[in-house]
C-alpha cells in the first residue's frame, strides 16, 4: 500500500530528497541517541514524537551491511528511527518500554500490513547499558504479553538517514499519512495487543 503512494509522490519528492534532510541534535551534550525498527519509520518518528524529553526524530535504515541504503535498495537494513532523548528527563529504558507497547513485537515477518525483512522489529543498542536495558524491556513486554517476544536486540554499526520525503511524513502529508495509518491497521493491532496507551 505504502509503495503505491510513493509511486505518486516520488516524483515532485525526489528534489526535495537531499535538501530537506532534517537537522538532528547531535551537537548538543546533553543528547543521547536511541535507535528503534518497528516497521514502518512514519508511524515510529510520529509516536516518538510525542513524548517529552525527545527531539527531532530521524527516519533511517540500520541492521544491514550495504552502505549509503536508500528506499529503495537497501540490502538487508531495516527501516529505523533514530531518537534524540534528554537522559535527565526520559531514559533508554522508558523508551525502550514505549517502543514495545507501539509494535506487534509476536510478528516476526513484518509490521502489520508492511510485510517482508526491513519491515521487521528490532531494538539497537550501543552500549552494555542500552543492551542491559533493551534485554529488560523485553523480558516485561513478555511478562505482560504472556508470550514470545521476537523481536531482536541488535548491536548498532551505523545509523545512515533517510531521503528527505521521509522525514516528518506524517506532518508534511498528513491526510496520505492518516490514510496509511489507519488502512495498515497499526492502531488497531496495538490495541488490541497492549490496550489503550
């Protein structure tokens, strides 16, 4: 489905592509970085987004070996969002816990109506702390699941951003957004899985 919009918007995007890649927090020092898979990166950057203490989130691929990935030809990388976070006002761990509670973390082939290997979930780390933190998050989503949690804890190699159309679809193109959102049935699954956030 997701496919099919881009075939109608690729061409009036494809300038924008290198121009309109967003500014990220990374020089500032009190900025770590969180790096999540939970399908498609509109619907992640767009739940990020709305907590306190994150910034500017970033669409991306990570996971694969190929370098300078893009939509389409990325070999083997997931779809990703790198989040900027305040440390003294959210934690790796809560993040870690909001990301789980905004995927279908039994789904090992995909995120609800995305299918295939770059749509699949995955949770990076960088350190033995996120790593320490990422493996606790999941042993409570299961917990509280009562089931088998598949989604993988990844070491992070590299983070490599996304064409500028992807940046902040969801408040560039709202309505195709909404459409999107609400046709792939995301909200639906997760609440059906996790209830109401």
């Amino acid at each position: 489905m997701r496919r099919l919009i881009f075939a109608a918007i690729l061409g009036l995007s494809s300038a924008l592509s290198a121009a309109s890649t967003k500014a990220s927090s990374a020089g500032d020092e009190n900025t770590a970085k969180a790096v999540f898979a939970g399908g498609c990166f509109w619907c992640m950057e767009a739940d990020f987004e709305k907590l306190d203490g994150v910034g500017d989130v970033n669409s991306g691929y990570a996971g694969g070996l190929m370098d300078n990935p893009t939509y389409e030809r990325h070999g083997g990388h997931l779809e990703v969002v790198q989040v900027p976070y305040d440390p003294s006002k959210i934690t790796y761990r809560e993040l870690a816990d909001y990301f789980f509670r905004h995927i279908d973390p039994l789904d090992d082939k995909g995120q609800f109506c995305d299918r295939g290997h770059s749509y699949t979930t995955g949770l990076f780390y960088s350190t033995v702390e996120e790593y320490d933190a990422a493996k606790a998050a999941k042993a409570e989503a299961e917990k509280v699941l009562g089931e088998t949690v598949v989604t993988p804890l990844l070491e992070l190699k590299k983070f490599w951003i996304a064409e500028g159309y992807h940046q902040d679809y969801y408040k560039t193109n709202p309505l195709r957004y909404k459409l999107y959102r609400t046709g792939c049935g995301r909200d639906r699954r997760v609440n059906q899985l996790w209830g109401d956030k």
